[in-house]
C-alpha cells in the first residue's frame, strides 16, 4: 500500500494529511503525521488572545485533536520527532521524544510541513525563566502559569504583529507594558509614516514604545529569574519578557536532504506545492505552510510569509494533489490585519521600500476618512495610504490604520491586486454603503481617488 | 458665459455642480442649481437614523448646505422648481415656488438630477395625517414631529431597505412595530431562502413581520388621522404609518422633453452620463442619480437602482466631463447592504431569479460560519450564500446575513464581480485573518470552496 508521511501535524500538515484521507481510501493510501509536540492542527494565531484571559485555552484553540484525526483514519504520532529526510531510501529517520528510540519509517509520498521557528537572539539571559515566546500551546500555557500579582511589568521585545498582540495581552492581565522595537516605528510591514500611527495610539492607550531599541541582554536576579531588559540606551526592568521577534522557516531537515530552499530561506515549491529541484528523487515530495516560501503576486518575488491562513491553503492544495485532484496556491498579495486594543491595522501589496525594491515608479495617496457616516454614532477615524504605479495606475498596496471596522477594508483592496486594478478602476467600484457602514465615498474609494489624481490620470477619473 | 444649469441640488446634482465649479473658473462658467426644497447635499440614507435618534437632524445630515455651495461659487436656487426643459431653445421653464413667479433660464450643458419619487399607492386614506413617507429632511422632521407617547403602535409599509431600517427606527422609538411585506419574505432583493433569515430574526427582536400583505386601505378615525392598515387578511392598528416600498425614477420633465428613457423608467445615459437619444438637440444634456438607470455589470442589463452612493459617483463624472476632463460611470454590480437592529444584510451581483432572467445555468452554494474565529468572542453566526455560472464557475452574486462584521465582507464579492472571477479564483485569495477579525478560512472562502466544489470543479480547487 501507498504512504504518505507528514512531518509537523499543524495547520499546513494536518490539512494535507486530511484532504488525502478524503480523497484516497484507507485501503489504498495510508496516512501517517508525525507530530513532535502533543497537539495538532491549533491556532497559535489566538494565543495571544488566550493570555489575555479573553478566551478559554488551549482546547477552544484546538481544531481537530490527535484524537480525532485518528477517527478520521489518519494516523497521528504525536512526540515523535523527524530527525532526517533520506530522499534516496525514501525514509525518514524518527525518534519517539519520549523513550528516545529511533526507527525510519518509509514513504511513498511526503508533505514537509515543519513550520516555522521564532527568531531567539543568542543573548545573555535570553533561555532565563521569565522569558517566553509564544508560539506553541505549550507556550502559552508557561506564559499564563508565569502571571501573578507581584508580576506587574512585562517588556515585550518586537513590536510586530505578535509584539503589539502580547502588549495588548499582557495590557489586559493588568500589567504594565513596554515595548522594545528595533526600527524607527512599531509594525515594520508598514511604512514608517503608517507606523507612527500605531506607535501613537499605544502610548495613548498607556503602552510604552521605545524604538530604535537595539537589546543586548536580559539581566537576571539573584534567584536567576529574569529582571530587566538592558538595551543600549538603557534598561528596562521586567517580571516577564515576552519575545515577539516574528519567524524563520524550519528547514533543517529539508536543507540536510539536499531540498531546494529560496532566498527567503523557505523551501521553494511550484504552484500544485510540490518541491522540485530538478532531481528525480524530488518527486512526491511537498511542502507547506510556514516552512515555505510564497510568491508574491505583486512584487512577482518569493518571501516567506508564516500565516496561518497560507498554511491551511497550502496544506489543503497538497493534500488534493496528493489525493488525485489537481490544485493550485497561486500566491499572495501580502495581506495582513492585526490589531492593539481597538485600534486596527491593515496592509496589503507592497510598502514603500518594496516598490522601490521591485523596481516600480510609484505616487502615494493617505486620506483620513471614518468607517461610518460621519454622522452615524461610532464613526471613528482611519487613515488609508495607497500606492500607485505612476504610469499606469496599477495598485501596489494599501495600508489602514484605524479603529471598528477598518481593518477589513483591506480585503477590497487584496482582490484589487490580484486582479491587476488600477486605482482609476478603484474609484468606480460599488462598494457596500449604508450610513452604519461606510461613508457615501468608502475610505478605499476616497484614497483612490487621490491616487489617481496623483498618477496623473486627474483628467480621466 | 456659458451656462450649467442643474436640476436638483442633492446628492448627484450637487456633485456634478462642485465638480464643474472645480474646473472651470467663474468668468467662464456659470454654475446654476435649482432645487425645489430648501435643502441640498443631503444624507436621505441617514434619514432613518435621525428618526430613531441615533443621530441629531437635520443639519448633521447635510454635507454641504446652500450657502455652501454659494460661497464656493455655485449659484444654488432653492424653493425653485424647474417646470419643463425646451430642448430646441435651450431653456428651462422655472418657477418659485413662494411667489409663484413663472421664468425662464438659458442653459448651455444641462444636468438632469429629479431624483427619484417615493412609491405611494393610490390607496384610500393614503394622504391622511399620520402617514410619512422618508425620502426628504422635511419626511423625517415630519415623523419626528409625530411621535407623542400615545402613539405606541407603528406599521410599515414594505420590507424592503427604508422599510426594515425605519422598523428598527420606529423599535429605538419604543413602538410596536408591524411591517407589511406583499412578497413571500421581506427583503425581496434577496433570495427567498435568504430573506427567511431575516424575516426570523425580525420576528426574534419582536418586530412583526406579515408577508403576502395585500395593502388596501388606510383607515382614519373620526379625526381624520390614521387608525389602521386595512390588507385583504386583516386590519393592523396603527398611530403611525411609514411608507417604504421604494422609488421610481422622476423623470416627467425629462419624458416630456422626449429624452430616452430605459425600460426602467429611469433616463439612459452613456458612460459618461451624456443622455442621448440620437437627437442632436441632446448634445449638452447630461443625467445622473436616481432617476437615471445602471448598467449591471453582471447581467449586462440596465436596471433602476437609487442609491446615495452611485448618485454621488454619477454626479461627479458628469460634473468632471462638463468642466472638461473625462470620466466614465462604467455601472453597477448592485451592491447593498443594511441593516436592522444588529441583523447585518448584504447582496451583490445576481439573485437566482435574475441569473435565470439573463439567461446563465448556475449553481448555489450556502455556508454557514462566523464573522471572527470560532473561539474569539463575539463571533456570530453568518450565512453567504453564492451563485456561481455553472460551466465556467463565474462569480454571479452573493448574500449575506449575519452579525458583527458581515455587511462590509460583500466588498470582497463586488470587486470580485467587477474582476469577473470565477469562484476557483476566489478561493485562492489573500483575504485579511485574524482571530478578531475572521477565521481561518474567511466566510466568502468557505462559499467559494463550496461552490466551486458544485460548479463540478471540486478536482480543480
């Protein structure tokens, strides 16, 4: 009989195993998912909000358990690691975590899907008790069992999407926040004239953000906890240090086996999710989620991008390959939404310095709009910043920041860019509008119109 | 000098006059506006908010007031009715309406901007005190005016948009509320097993809803005011009677002069908002808002659709092409959204009555999931559901109804539709996720997969 083997039993891997199972049956393809942890197929993206005592965890983060995977004929192995990948046996080498013993199991087609590991600067004190990252359950769960009343000041190190989500997190356990940012602003997928916003509104909300924070070490105290975070500029005393520094694609395994990996450091698949290096032994081997590397449909360049929205995608395309269908991941347009306390932020396409690195002429429009009527109660301020090629009026990319009801709006924008609109096409769209939920220009329309004024094309819209 | 004349100072006429203002100076174009009442560029979709008193009236619904427009240089004439338009000299038969004064003004570009007339059956005792239509500030200042204590029990007439918005006004209110529907369900822009979603959770927030209502009579009490609505299954006590079964163009004047109407009644117009009839007298007139018609994208059919926000668009194109740029109004893919109470309610594109009427063979797919990741709170329940062509598995519409966040997600389906995607394109895309903000797999991805899964493509996708 077939096998097909999935390392790592998250979002990528488990969809991959069950839209095989779906597809072929039991009796013809066995499905094994080699899980080194103890979970399967959660959300790490709400564990944020499971620190911060607005939902319960870790089960309402669990999709499907081992458990249930297994009822549904896929053979789950929880805590066994995938120590190596013999691409000429057709093996992989695996040690069950537990007792230590070591087996190759042998397959006939193989989904790689090991994720992504969080960036964890060499510094003194970084491995101190107190010092969390946040990326598993289990993680969160350590975070959660470190909070105490006497615990009352947390650094967060990054302030990027998961920097700012655990400042928010750490805000509504009651403690006191800093957040320690290398950059000039806060989210650096935005631009710097976007980010200001950000950094702004989190001071207003009572979160200290110190930028340019260049972080040497994490001091310990006598009993060896963690105490403070030293920067260059100073030191910052801390109960809990939460590193929030975003991820790098776990490969190893992938890289010892000779796998082609892109620039990004991602392992390079084509559309259908199969990795092709141009060696024969590469066949029926794929890849998913967060240890991949996406193509942006924008820029027309790879990066890596670990979303949990991605991953679930890829995943469920390889596992319909797998299966006998045919499926494609065509790319992305670099869209993400976050949020801090009520304020929203939203971007999609490419930011200033990714036009320029690309290669594009481009004019940049920012409005300031409400999300309602400016009558209606509850408008809030947003602001839109859209940029556009200069000749043609092609979109490039949109960023919002703003409060109820802004981040979403990016989605009208992520299906602009990947049908190749210009900003001139923008102005016409019929959005929705009704006083509760836009004004009669939607602020996506609004900054359109700008660009498109600022492409040169004021005659023509 | 060369002279516009507008007829009609809201929303389109308004637009189209700021627009040439904007572009050709005062000593080269004279800027006139007639408009009948005392207000212009005014929010009538903000009327039912103003009634429930959510937001203060009238003066926070006009965007820009007469004095305004005068001070930027628009010669705004209000109390001023245009009575007939002489194509052949080039003139408008106007009238004022305080003093009765009949006159006569040269134009040299014309916009046509009547707006559109409140559907009011010619029943008996439909013009008895206590009936109030919503269409003008003067409507809504009238019902506000009505409202005492001892009038408790309100009926709706129409379940359409104003006709569910003004329930959940008369609700805010305190009253009770009834509304007539004559069709199966309310909301007939809906698919019938749609709008049963909304007819249930109206029923839930104790808005009682009668359909298949045969409408025959206002009854009066012995003071003449309103007492009941009389339909062919019963008699509904009622203090207050709102009137909302939609509009129809107002187009006597443009009929009168033999302008080209559509088969909706509604003065047809090129992209560029030019009425032309074949006549070389129509050079020069142009027409935007309410009373003209749209091109749906989708069916490629011309249709009767009033709404603020194409009003706004249209106006602002001609006003674009008269001050001598160029600019087009290329249609609609009819898009709307509203809302009652917290019960969101979103269309776009084709129903399956008018997929059948344009002549495509379709499939249906209805999802239910939640507007946030299952486990965030606040997620609630929504319901999209789409059609999709059935060979090629082109996009032909989608409806939402659902909570918190559900409206807005129909953006994503308008642009798609104006792309021309197909639901395989759909499931593909770079939709925002986060748990706050959407699950894993956004609501529209889920019907998208669904339909794509039926339009026999389920190998592909």
């Amino acid at each position: 009989m077939e096998r097909l083997v999935v390392i790592g039993g998250d979002a990528a891997g488990a969809s991959a195993a069950s839209q095989a199972r779906l597809r072929r049956p039991p009796g013809e393809l066995e499905v094994v998912v080699l899980e080194r942890g103890t979970y399967t197929s959660y959300s790490a993206c709400g564990i944020p909000y499971w620190v911060g005592g607005l939902v319960d965890g870790p089960d309402a983060l669990i999709a499907r358990s081992p458990e249930e995977h297994r009822r549904r004929g896929v053979d789950v192995r929880t805590g066994t690691e995938a120590e190596g990948i013999d691409l000429d046996r057709r093996e992989v080498a695996v040690r069950d975590r537990a007792t230590g013993a070591a087996s190759r199991l042998g397959f006939d087609q193989l989904v790689i899907a090991t994720g992504a590991t969080p960036v964890r600067p060499p510094l003194p004190g970084i491995d101190a008790p107190g010092v969390h990252g946040v990326q598993t359950l289990d993680d969160g769960r350590a975070l959660i069992d470190a909070l105490a009343p006497d615990r009352t000041r947390a650094v967060v190190i990054g302030g990027g999407y998961i920097g700012i989500e655990m400042a928010e997190a750490m805000k509504l356990r009651g403690l006191d926040v800093t957040v320690l940012d290398r950059g000039a602003q806060p989210m650096s997928t935005l631009d710097p004239d976007m980010g200001v916003l950000v950094h702004e509104q989190m001071e207003a909300m009572g979160i200290d953000v110190v930028t340019h924070a260049d972080v040497q070490a994490v001091e310990t105290g006598p009993d060896g906890r963690v105490r403070a975070v030293v920067t260059a500029d100073g030191t910052y005393p801390a109960d809990l240090v939460v590193l929030g520094m975003g991820a790098r694609p776990n490969t190893g395994l992938a890289r010892e086996a000779g796998l082609p990996l892109g620039d990004s450091g991602g392992l390079r698949t084509d559309l259908r999710m199969r990795v092709w290096g141009g060696d024969p032994r590469h066949a029926g081997i794929w890849a998913a989620g967060d240890c991949v590397e996406v193509l942006n449909l924008v820029s027309g360049r790879f990066q890596h991008i670990a979303l949990g929205t991605h991953a679930n995608k890829q995943g469920r395309v390889a596992g319909m390959n797998i299966g006998g269908g045919y499926a494609t991941f065509p790319g992305v347009v670099g869209t993400a939404v976050s949020k801090v306390c009520d304020l929203e932020i939203a971007r999609t396409g490419l930011r200033e310095k990714d036009a320029d690195a690309a290669g594009f002429a481009y004019e940049t429009a920012t409005i300031q709009s409400t999300g309602r009527a400016g009558y209606y109660p509850g408008a809030d301020k947003m602001t839109v910043k859209m940029l556009a090629e200069r000749t043609t009026g092609r979109l490039l990319g949109v960023q919002i920041v703003g409060r109820d009801g802004a981040a979403k709006r990016i989605d009208v924008a992520a299906v602009a860019l990947t049908a190749r609109m210009t900003v001139e096409d923008l102005t016409a769209l019929d959005l929705g509008y009704a006083p509760p939920f836009s004004p009669v220009w939607d602020p996506i329309l609004v900054a359109a119109r700008k660009a498109a004024q600022k492409v040169g094309a004021a005659d023509r819209v």
